[in-house]
C-alpha cells in the first residue's frame, strides 16, 4: 500500500480513536519512509493519547530535528510539533513549560494562514494553562517563548546525499522540493530545571506509636541523587528526576520544620521503592502526633513518658483547650483522596468533592484529561454555537457547524 494511503487511514483510525490500528498503519507507513515528519508527528499524537509521554516527545524531537533540513510545509509543521509539544506537558503537569511551547506556536501562527479553528484551538489552549497558572501564583507573563538552542550550519559532502543529524540519518525523500546544499544540526533542546516543594507533592503518614512514617509518592527516584537529612526537630528531602526524553529536570524539595515532636535522628531510616520514598521517623516520646509539623499557634500541654521508660501508655495524656476528642493520628484526618495518588496508570483528579466542585472546575477536568479529537469537539462546538452547545464526538462534529441553541424560552440574536 502506498505510504498516503497508510498515513490516511492512520489518521481515520486515530479520530475513531482505535490506537491500535491507528499504530499498525503509521509504523508502516514509517518503514516506507523514516524520515516522514507529518507520520512521525502522528505516531506521536498516537503516543501522547496512549500516555507514552516520552515517547511522543522523542518523535517530536525528531520531527523537530527534521524541520530543520527540509522547507517542505515547514511552518505548518511546527504549529502541529509545538502544539502537540504543549498538551504533551501540559498532561506531564508541566505547566509552564506547556505555556512556553504554546507561546512559541503561536509565534509561528502569526506568519502562516492556517484553519480558523485549528488557530481556535490554540488559543483555547493557551487560556486554560493560563488559568492553571494563576491557581498556582505563577506570573506567566514573565513566560517566554520556548526556543531550541541555535543551530549551526554544515556543509554535506558533495559526493554523498545523507547527513547525520544527532542519532537521525537524513536522506533525500519525497517530501523535500528541491535537493538541499547545506542542513542544519539542532542542538538537544536546553535543560531547564523547574522545583516542586511541599505543597506540590503527594504525601501519606502514620503514626505508628513509637514511630512516625512519610511516605512521599514519587516515581523513579535515584539513590545516588538522593540526599536525606534527619535533626531533632526537623527533616530535610532533596533529589532530583530527568525523563529520560525531556529537556527537563524536576528538583524536589520536603521540609518538615519544625516537627510536632522531637525525633531521634541516628535511628531514623528511609526506604526506597519504585514508586515513592519512605520515611521512618522515631519518636523520642509516646506522644500521639496531631501533624506533622508543629502549629505556632498551638496552646498544647503535653505530658508523657519517654521511651527509655517503661511506661504504661494508657497514663499518657495530651491536654488540650479543645474539648473535642482526639482523632486517630494519621494522615487521614488530612481526608486524603486516594485517587490522587500517583500510579503508573492513572491521573491526578482534583481534591474537591463532588457536592462542591464548581461546574466550571468539571468542564476544565473534563478537556484536560480528553483526548485531542475530544477538545477540538468541545471547542469546535463551544465556539461555533456561541457558547450554547458543548460536545465530545469529533466524528460528528467535524461534518458541519454545530448551530446556535439558546435555552428554552428564549431566542439568539444579532448584536452586530
């Protein structure tokens, strides 16, 4: 079959969201031609709705890296790869560098006449990483454009007709308009280092009577670039993670300071998993622990034996200007949902419930965790009908315009 007719039903199958006949085809298409940038760019699009993140950003570099020789629908091209780039990110939680990806497609928009929805979708885009952003108290105006590292110029033999671009073997194929004199070498695209502290981490703790124990939901965490320290009154966590095909680096800090007690800290531990890091903490007394740190308004009067003792637990007390009873001290007083934690296949949700969920906040989940053929439905619909109709089907949406449908007993019109 020839690699068009490959490549169309790779993209029939990909908007009926089979992904698996979706691959089939595109992998065929691709052992016609490695070197095609609109099958590489939808292989990606296969990966990124599939969760292969990392995949999809490696057939991006490389689509990117293929720009770079070849004029052919370049502009176009790169308004799909830094798009694409962005969602990628975005669904990574990445939010800002999503938005500096977004900003640079943008760019690239503003110099190529392209579908009037398509420019739609982007813009959409780019308002919904905004308001990610400012939840998070992040001045995204002070985001700019993502740009490669420049790229230097190299001659190519004049007896030979490939080049060798990182580890992508370039060859002359039918999507270049004319034979090329000199190329390009992208350089890998620059390391930026972002930070996630507390508040950005998912925890869980127990208190365990004679020990305390945190665990911090992280994948993948390297002992050698681990560092844990452990004082009377406090804990310090640092390491950092690079996905093995971002330009990224995450920095990950936790500090507990000052502890709710005091701890031991030539007894305490930690315990490496693949999915998260484990604290032990030992106590110096049998005190409950209400937090993990200690509130600096709290008005608690504790009295209790230590451990060096042998003492009845039950002549422990803890009194407080609270009448209430003392709830079991564990983290799940926090109320944890247990959806948010992080596992190989799964998304974080939101900590809200459902009686109190802002039907906005239901509408933003639904479009961040749909798949690309779902928000161009949305936003197609959304648009199009002046905010009136919202749908998710693309197989439909995509035939016609969706009209204008105000509410019942009352009517749209015209202010122009």
């Amino acid at each position: 079959m020839a690699i068009g007719d490959l490549i169309k039903d790779a993209e029939i199958a990909l908007e009926k969201n089979d992904l698996e006949l979706a691959m089939v085809k595109i992998d065929a298409a691709l052992k016609q031609n490695d070197k095609s940038i609109k099958s590489l760019i939808i292989k990606a699009r296969i990966n990124n709705n599939l969760k292969n993140y990392d995949e999809s950003i490696e057939l991006l570099n490389k689509s990117y890296a293929l720009t770079q020789i070849s004029d052919f629908k370049k502009q176009e091209n790169l308004i799909q790869i830094f798009e694409l780039y962005s969602i990628v990110y975005f669904k990574l939680k990445k939010f800002q560098e999503s938005y500096s990806f977004i900003l640079q497609c943008l760019n690239y928009c503003k110099s190529y006449k392209n579908d009037k929805n398509e420019l739609n979708s982007i813009v959409m885009m780019k308002a919904m990483i905004e308001n990610k952003l400012k939840k998070m108290n992040i001045d995204y105006k002070a985001i700019k454009p993502y740009e490669f590292d420049k790229i230097q110029e190299t001659d190519i033999s004049k007896s030979g007709h490939s080049n060798e671009i990182g580890d992508l073997s370039i060859t002359e194929n039918k999507e270049q308009v004319e034979t090329t004199t000199s190329s390009t070498t992208p350089v890998s695209p620059p390391t930026t280092t972002i930070t996630k502290k507390n508040n950005d981490l998912k925890i869980d703790w127990f208190d365990n009577k004679k020990t305390v124990e945190i665990s911090i939901f992280v994948k993948n965490i390297q002992k050698d670039n681990l560092l844990v320290k452990f004082n009377q009154d406090s804990v310090s966590v640092e390491f950092k993670i690079k996905s093995n095909h971002t330009p990224l680096v995450t920095s990950y800090e936790y500090n507990l300071n000052p502890l709710y007690d005091s701890i031991i800290p030539e007894s305490c531990k930690f315990n490496l998993f693949k999915t998260k890091l484990e604290l032990i903490l030992f106590k110096q007394s049998l005190v409950p622990w209400k937090s993990l740190e200690k509130s600096s308004d709290s008005k608690e009067v504790k009295t209790f034996n230590t451990l060096n003792e042998e003492a009845d637990t039950e002549n422990t007390t803890t009194i407080t200007s609270n009448s209430n009873p003392l709830a079991y001290p564990s983290s799940s007083k926090k109320k944890i949902d247990w959806s948010k934690i992080d596992t190989l296949d799964g998304d974080d949700g939101d900590a809200e419930t459902a009686d109190n969920q802002d039907p906005d906040d239901f509408f933003k989940q639904l479009y961040s965790n749909a798949d690309d053929d779902t928000r161009r439905a949305m936003m197609k619909s959304y648009v199009e009908s002046n905010g009136t109709a919202l749908s998710t089907d693309w197989s439909e949406v995509s035939k016609k315009k969706v009209e204008t449908s105000p509410p019942t007993g009352m009517e749209a019109r015209s202010f122009n």
